[in-house]
C-alpha cells in the first residue's frame, strides 16, 4: 500500500514545528502499518474551513493519477473543518478508491466507525465555530467603537496607533479627484492611468488597477460610513468624498454596468453523496431549470437517467426531500433513550486501546528486558566500553519510549459518555430552517438515502434505529428507518 501525508497548520500561533511534528507522527504510523510513504503535501498558515489551499487541490487533482491508495494525515481537522467539503471531497477521493486514514484516532471501518469519524469531525466543526464565535465578539467591541477591524486599508486613508482611521494627507486628495473625474465623463481606464502616471499606490504598495479604482468609487467609507456586519455608523470615520457627488457617481456606475453574464444558479444540495437512486442504485445529484415565467426549480436526478438514459426513475423535488430527510433524522435520531446509545457505540470504539500505544508498550517491555540482561552482564564482572556504550543507548530508548506513549494518550480524543451526551443534545437546538444547520444534521447521522417510487429508505451511522412512518404522514411516500445497508456492491456496506 502506498500514501501520501497531508499536513498543514492554520495561523501565526502555529509555528513551522506544527508541521514537522505531523509529519513525523505521520510517517512513524506508517512504517508500524507498513505503508509505503511517497509523497507529502503541505498548506502553511492556511484553515481548513474551506478548501481554498493551494496543495490539498493539487492533492485531490493527483488522486486520480491512481499512484497512491491512502491519505495520512496527523488528526482528521487537518484534512477539513467543514463538513461539506469532507464529504464532498472524501467522495471525490473514493471514487479514485483513496482512503483518509489519521494517524492519531483510533476508527475503524465499520458504521461505528462511520459514526465516530462524524463525531469527531462534527466537534471539531463546533470548536472552530466556537473559535469564529469567540473572534465575531472582540471584532464587535472594535466596531462598536469604530476601530479598524482589519484586512486591506483603503486608499486615502491610515490607521494610527489607537486603531482609528486617519485621512491621508498625500493620497485622499487623489481620492477625491478619481470621483470628481468619474462624476465629469471620464472612464474608469482614464482614471487609472493617470492615477498610475501621479506615482498613486495602494496600502500595499501595488499599482493602481481598473478592479482598485471600480472598487473605491463604491467604497461607502469615503463618505465617513464605518460598516461591520449589521452595525453601522453614519459618521464613524473621517470623510473624504461629499455625499452628493458620491450618490452621483453610484448613479453614473450602474447607467455605465454592461450586462454581466449569466451564470448558472448554484445552490447547495444537502444530500450530495448520500441520496441513490431505488431503482439502479447509483448517485442521485443535483439539477436546476427554469421555466417559462422565470422560476427556478431544482431537483434531485438519477445520474444513469441523466447520463445513460438507462433507468426510469423520476426526478424528486430538491425542497421536499431534503425536508423529509432533515425531519425524519431529527425526530428518530434525538431521542434521549437513542443519544444514550449512540454514546455508548462511540465511547466503544475511542476507547478501543491505540494499536500504536500497544506497539510502543511492546517495544518499551523489550527495552526493560534488555537492560534488566545487561545489569546481570555487568553484575557478573562483563563491563566494557561497548557495554557502557550499549547501557546508554538502552536508556535513552526508554525514555524516548516512556515519552511516546505518554504523547500518545494525551492525543486521545478525551471523550466522556456526559460530554457525548451534551453534543449530541446540542442538535436539537439546530434551527432545521437554516441551510447549515440542515446540513450538519444530515453528515453527521445520515450514512445513504434511497429513493423509490413508492417509499424512502433513510439508512443512518447509528444502525439500531428501526422505524416506519406511514404513506399519509409523507404527503404521499413511505419512509422506512434502518441500519446501514449491506447490500452487495452498495457503497456503504
């Protein structure tokens, strides 16, 4: 078997050790499994809330190239902190028959496994949430006092010591002129080239660009508007540009927009990945249309009748299912005798003793043996150089040993039966009429939907639970409620 170690670390308080520590962990959990490393990828001082990283793309890219089977990585958040895109890309992997594997959790293969890795995930989803949470706050006590909350000054303008924005005296006047010039007739083109011919650069140092000048004649802030999510302050910062020829030139702006072009409507489909057609068993995936008063209907389609013209399922409403979905998991899943359970199915399988924890106890125990031989050597008068030499090297492994697996308990998720509970609790206060609130309940419960043409078959992670709702209660199917399934050949069992 061959893989690859993906590693990153995601900010300043991280330090370049960060990765070099994940790799070494990476590469020791290898040689113990016996697999084949060839290759690394690394994202520096980037999150994993989303998948803009330059080296996990390249990594994605390259699965398909078939020259490696697994993924290592230290813990599964560093792969992704977003539910989304672990399964969204975890797809993408399977079907070039990769695997993730961490080198730090213990997860097995099975459902339970399934369920802890969802577990898992979803915490480390919460605790960046937390994090962001945490951030939103002091960024507010910024804004409510008009301070700079970060990112790109804008031209014209300067930050002093107390956080506050000052007019900039050498560039605002430029400022001011750009809009004037744009209010006279001029194009945005103009603008930037006698910008550029003044010596004019950004806060950065950059050149003056058409996107830099289209940008700062919307800027509400050179009218003195300070804007942070929804607080807003009429005259929180020094004004550069009067209000009147600002309103001016947002009216010239939009006469001179030329029609963008038309993009298709993305939207996100919740059950990406997990809903099959009944009938042929493949994916069922997202499709969007419009018809002829301009309403967009969008829809869940069997991919062989979308591609293959070889099955005759029909097309299931986007809205509808997703609601059933969400509805169904919501009520059969979050009950307190089935939360218990689902504890106790995922404190079983993180408390399974660490394989990598009973190989360094093994090796600990024949370190001891061969000290404890070489002090008998030397009780009975063999004392060499090379004896000593060997004493301390036996040592030196022990304590290495001794330190290795103290490192590796203290990596153990620290999980309790209580904690467990308190999560899991934490769903039914998911406002299931917001998207990501959907989409968290669905990864982390649901395992595969299949839809027929007379009944829904929901399949979850926690495969104890077994229910059927009636025809009437489902405005016209059957949703039945079971473990995951094992059906030859399906892709969960």
């Amino acid at each position: 078997m061959t893989a690859v170690i993906y590693a990153r670390y995601s900010s300043d308080s991280q330090r370049e050790e960060s990765i070099d520590g994940q790799l070494r962990e990476c590469m020791a959990f290898a040689e113990r499994q016996g697999i084949s490393v060839i290759d690394t990828y690394i994202d520096r001082a980037l999150s994993a809330k989303t998948d803009n990283r330059p080296q996990f793309q390249k990594m994605i890219k390259d699965s398909s190239k078939k020259k490696f089977d697994v993924i290592i990585v230290w813990k599964l958040d560093r792969f992704a902190r977003n539910r989304y895109d672990s399964a969204r890309y975890k797809n993408a992997l399977k079907k070039n028959d990769v695997k993730v594997i961490s080198a730090t959790e213990n997860i097995s293969a099975g459902s339970e496994g399934i369920l802890l890795e969802s577990v898992l995930e979803g915490m480390a989803e919460y605790y960046s949430a937390e994090l962001a949470e945490k951030v939103t706050r002091g960024l507010t006590e910024n804004a409510l006092k008009c301070k700079f909350n970060g990112g790109t000054v804008p031209i014209g303008y300067v930050i002093n010591k107390e956080q506050m924005f000052e007019i900039d005296p050498l560039k605002a006047p430029w400022v001011l002129e750009a809009f004037k010039l744009y209010d006279k007739g001029k194009t945005i083109k103009e603008i930037v080239t006698l910008l550029n011919a003044k010596g004019l650069t950004t806060s950065l140092g950059t050149k003056i660009s058409i996107n830099i000048v289209t940008a700062m004649l919307k800027n509400r802030r050179y009218i003195g508007e300070y804007k942070f999510q929804e607080i807003i302050h009429e005259n929180g910062i020094p004004q550069i540009v009067p209000k009147d020829l600002f309103n001016k030139v947002q009216d010239q702006l939009q006469k001179n927009k030329k029609a963008a072009a038309r993009h298709k409507a993305e939207d996100d489909y919740l059950l990406t990945t997990k809903l099959f057609c009944g009938k042929c068993g493949v994916y069922m995936t997202g499709e969007s249309g419009t018809g002829r008063n301009g309403t967009v209907h969008r829809y869940y389609k069997c991919n062989n009748a979308k591609y293959k013209h070889s099955c005759d399922k029909k097309t299931v409403k986007k809205e509808w299912i997703e609601d059933i979905v969400v509805r169904y998991t919501k009520e059969i899943l979050l009950q307190d005798d089935v939360i218990e359970d689902i504890a106790n199915i995922v404190l079983r399988v993180a408390n399974t003793e660490n394989t990598s924890i009973i190989l360094l106890k093994q090796q600990l125990s024949e370190t001891e043996r061969a000290i404890v031989n070489l002090m008998n050597a030397i009780e009975q008068g063999i004392i060499t150089t090379t004896t000593k030499q060997r004493m301390i090297e036996l040592e030196t492994t022990k304590e290495e040993l001794e330190l290795k697996i103290i490192k590796e308990e203290l990596k153990r998720p620290p999980l309790t039966k209580e904690g467990l509970i308190f999560w899991l609790q934490r769903f039914r206060s998911l406002d299931t009429t917001k998207k990501e609130h959907k989409q968290r309940l669905i990864d982390s419960f649901v395992n595969a939907v299949y839809v027929y043409d007379d009944k829904l078959v929901l399949t979850f992670n926690y495969n104890e639970a077994n229910t059927t709702v009636t025809l009437n209660e489902v405005n016209g199917s059957i949703i039945e409620c079971s473990g995951a399934p094992r059906k030859k050949g399906h892709p969960f069992g």
